[in-house]
C-alpha cells in the first residue's frame, strides 16, 4: 500500500500500488476488488479513485463492528508498508453506454462506486446528477472529493439536519436516464419500490448490494444437478448450496462473497427452473447464468459445466 488515511473517524482510506509494476490492470467506473486478507477471507470492496489513473486502486472501507472481520482487520492491522493480495477489478455496476442521463443515488459507505461514476461522467461531459444520503456531513465519507467533482450537480441529505432524501423525487421514467443505487439494503429498496411504483423499466434501474436480500419465507428444497460435460447427477440436498455440492464433487469454482452480491462464481445452465437468488445478474442473463452460491432449482436443472 502506499497511503492509509481515515477520512472519517469509521471509514479508512486506502491508495494500492504493485510493488514492482508502475500500471495495474484497467477498470471502469463501478467496478471492485477482492481483497484477500492474511488468515484467507476474501472481501469485496468498491473501487473509488480515478478510472483514468492506472498507477493506483483506492477503496474506502468502514469498520463494520457487527460484520464478519474484514473491515476490524483492515482498521486494526493495515499499514502503508503492508502487501495485500487484490484481485483483477470485476464492474457489476457499470454505468449504462446508452443513456443519455445518469442519477446517482449513494447511502453512507456506498458512495464509493458513486465517487468513481462521477469522476468518470464529468471526464465524458455527460449529464449526471448525485444524490448522497449520510447521517451528518461530518461523517459522509468522501464527501470533499465529491463536492469538488460534481458541485450544484450534488445533492448531501443529513439526517442530523432533518433532510431526508424521498426516492420519490425522482419521478416518472424518461426516455435515455438510468439511475443508480447503492447503499444500505433500506436505501436500495425504498429506491427500487418507488421506481417500480412509477413504472421505471427495470433495464434503466440499477442497484449493487452489499449483501443479498433477505427472505424469511423462503424454504429451500432438495434437487438434482445434471453435469453436461460429465453425465454425473448430483443431489442438492435442502441445507447445503449448489457450489459447496460441486466444490465436495471436484468441480473448481472460483467465488469470493457466497451471498451472491460479487459475481465471482457465475457459471452457465441449460435447463431447469431456476430460482435466482443473487443480487448481480441482470435479467438479460438469467436465461442461462446462475450463481450457485445462493441460487438453486426446482427438481431439477442441467449445468453447462
């Protein structure tokens, strides 16, 4: 690493150099990284520096006291001088080529994606305008880097000022804007209702979690997995996942989250009735990719492994 620096008094900043080579791989606004810490947790953490600028990755990282142990690691132990392994950048959360306007909708640490579509759309000339929820400005990570990047085009909603933002704002669908969510699982719902309200096209919405939504209801069921290179069936028993099957049957899946936020694990079906359970694929996909970490089957599906 080459900078650590608290930004808020939960939110540490962190700039990654290769240690021997002056570029690293290119990324486009909205992607992450995995981030493999020393004890081999992997954690997923959005890109916010500059797409422009090949020489660095920076991600910004909230202590999460109630999370699984990555973010307290990195705030307890990560140093300027420390090696971290970091993956290739992945973008589920691209901004759409076609659209003529974008809207940016950020809650608290979600706003590190954001950061870099900001950057990136004020670089292109495009339209954009940012919408950035926090309890206090005075813990709104990033916040002076957004201010600077996109001026009147932000709009700051502080609860301790007793503005709060109403997704409802946003209005009725136009032809060529897309708008984008990213923050806590209330923040991203409340967005998704009131566009589905309004009758938004779910092709123009777009929304990164930070972990899959939640569902009470949902029992899962037992099912058979055809391998079509193999001809092997294997069974899915109700308590177990279709990776953790795969993984004890040999077949060598690459996956990071298991929640089915990162897209790490997606592989191809051929058939069966799929019950998607992630919050990565897009709709255009889901006719023949799945991410076996959450997702499963009723009775029966074939895979393209």
């Amino acid at each position: 690493m080459a900078e650590v620096r608290h930004v808020t008094s939960d939110v540490l900043h962190l700039t990654l150099v290769h240690p021997l080579r002056p570029t690293l791989p290119r990324w486009t606004a909205g992607a992450h990284v995995d981030l493999r810490l020393p004890d081999g947790r992997i954690r997923q953490y959005s890109l916010c520096g500059d797409p422009a600028d090949c020489s660095r990755y920076e991600v910004a990282i909230k202590r999460e006291a109630e999370g699984r142990g990555g973010s307290r690691w990195v705030h307890e132990s990560a140093a300027s001088e420390a090696i971290l392994h970091v993956s290739a950048p992945r973008n589920n959360f691209e901004l759409a080529a076609t659209a003529y306007r974008h809207v940016l909708v950020a809650g608290g640490i979600g706003v590190t994606p954001v950061v870099a579509m900001a950057r990136s759309l004020k670089a292109a000339q495009a339209d954009f305008e940012v919408h950035f929820c926090v309890p206090s400005e005075d813990r709104a990570p990033l916040l002076p880097e957004l201010r600077d990047i996109c001026g009147s085009r932000l709009s700051v909603w502080s609860s301790a000022d007793q503005r709060r933002f109403d997704p409802r704002l946003l209005g009725s669908p136009r032809d060529g804007t897309h708008v984008y969510a990213c923050g806590p699982q209330s923040l991203s719902a409340a967005v998704e209702a009131a566009l589905t309200q309004a009758e938004w096209p779910a092709s123009q919405v777009h929304v990164e979690a930070f972990q899959a939504t939640a569902d009470e209801n949902f029992k899962p069921e037992p099912f058979d997995v055809h391998i079509a290179s193999t001809g092997q069936i294997l069974h899915v028993p109700a308590d177990r996942s279709l990776l953790d099957v795969l993984r004890t049957n040999g077949f060598e899946i690459r996956a990071s989250c298991e929640a089915g936020v990162c897209g790490s694990c997606e592989c191809g079906y051929r058939s069966g009735s799929v019950i998607h359970r992630d919050k990565v694929l897009p709709l255009s996909k889901r006719q023949d990719r799945i991410m076996p970490c959450v997702s499963r089957a009723r009775l029966e599906m074939t895979l393209d492994l």
